[in-house]
C-alpha cells in the first residue's frame, strides 16, 4: 500500500479507513484458500457461527468476530454450525497506530475460542495516519530494545501470540521500576531479573543461544538508561 500511495478514497473521512483496507486486502487473500476461514461471526451464548464473510444481518451485538483462522485438514464450518475452538487458531489483523492487541472482554472471548488460547496478531509494520506514513508504536518499542543487546529488528517477527505481548508488557513495567533506581545494589538486582525476562522474551523470536548470549548485565543498564529517558508512546 505504502509503494502504491494508497490513500483514502476522496471525501472518506473515517479514522479507521487505512485498517479497513488491510483487513479487506488481506481477507481477500486468504479467502477459498484451504484451511483457512475469514470473518466469522459466533453466537456469544451459543458459540454458534451465525455469519460468515460479512457481519449478521441483525448486527454483531452479543457475536464475537474472528478476522481469520486457520483450520485443521478437513474442517469446514458453516453457519448454522458450532465453533469447534480446539479446531482453529485465531489471528487477529490489527493495523492501528499502537498495533496492540484486542483487550478485556473481546481478548478473553477470543482466546476461548482459539486452540490454544493465544491470538495470533498479524500487524502492519506501518500504518497510514493523519496522511503520512508511521512506524507503529509496538514495533518502535521492540526495535530500540533489539537495537540495544545488539540484534537486528528482522529477529522479531510481525506475527504475535497474545502471550508475547503480555511478557513484553510485563518487561516494559520491570523496565520501569528499574530506570527509577538510583542505588547499585538496587540496579543490579532488576538488571540480573531483566535478563531473565529479555532472554524468556526473544527466545520466541532469536532461538540462537548465541544472539541470546548478548543479553548481557551491561545490556540491560543501557536497557535501563533508554527507558529512563522514555520509550515511544502508545
């Protein structure tokens, strides 16, 4: 999208267009491919698909969408059916300026109707806003912590489990307690506990023992020092 300037089309005055257009592109793409369904709508009572490709006729009130799944050999739901959850894992297309995840009710409710329970967040790398072309908050967050242990942003892949996002905000919240200590003693401790928690983090995307080697007490002061002086805002 970015190489073929693609911009809303004229007089569209949504926010949420650009996303709009991904989902759309996307979906596109994966529809009538084998194991894979797109925009399911399921009962929130029942668990009963009610839509398929399109929101219900009388509205997704008391539904839950599911942008895309993927499906074990030989599954085909259909409307009328009920959502077999340890059937399919759940993506979510998520094309906003944080690039975070869905939260509260929507992410519990999807991670009940996903195998595993995790969503799979598909990001774009950038986003389209106020006109102009920007690196999402999420992926700025990451890149500068991979920059400083000295591993390159393609190590961390685009496609997130919900898990992942909550051992990074619980890394960001361990980052912050750390930046505000003053005492050696005190800097030690979290820095010991930080690499643990960056080591647990990466493993998912780096798993040489040798990038994760570079995860160094050292590292983790400068880790430390970046986050004092502030991270990309969400």
């Amino acid at each position: 999208m970015k190489d073929e300037a693609w911009q809303p089309p004229p007089g569209d005055t949504n926010p949420g267009a650009f996303g709009l257009e991904v989902h759309r592109r996307i979906s596109a793409k994966l529809q009538g491919r084998d194991g894979w369904i797109i925009d399911v709508y399921v009962d929130d009572a029942t668990n009963r698909i009610v839509s398929i490709g399109k929101p219900p006729a009388a509205g997704p009130t008391g539904t839950t969408q599911i942008d895309a799944a993927g499906l074990e050999d030989g599954i085909r739901p259909k409307v009328g059916d009920i959502w077999q959850q340890n059937k399919a894992e759940i993506y979510e297309i998520k094309a906003s300026a944080s690039g975070r995840l869905v939260s509260g009710e929507q992410k519990v409710r999807l991670q009940a109707l996903s195998r595993d329970s995790s969503i799979r967040c598909v990001r774009a790398p950038e986003v389209l806003k106020d006109g102009k072309w920007t690196v999402i908050a999420r992926v700025q967050q990451v890149v500068r912590v991979l920059g400083m242990v000295g591993l390159a942003a393609s190590a961390w892949s685009l496609i997130h489990h919900s898990k992942y996002d909550d051992e990074f905000d619980a890394l960001k919240e361990k980052l912050a307690r750390a930046a505000s200590r003053t005492n050696d003693d005190d800097r030690f401790a979290e820095g010991t506990d930080l690499i643990i928690m960056t080591k647990n983090y990466l493993s998912h995307f780096v798993p040489s023992e040798t990038a994760l080697n570079l995860i160094t007490l050292a590292a983790m002061y400068r880790l430390m020092d970046l986050y004092g002086k502030g991270f990309p805002a969400e």
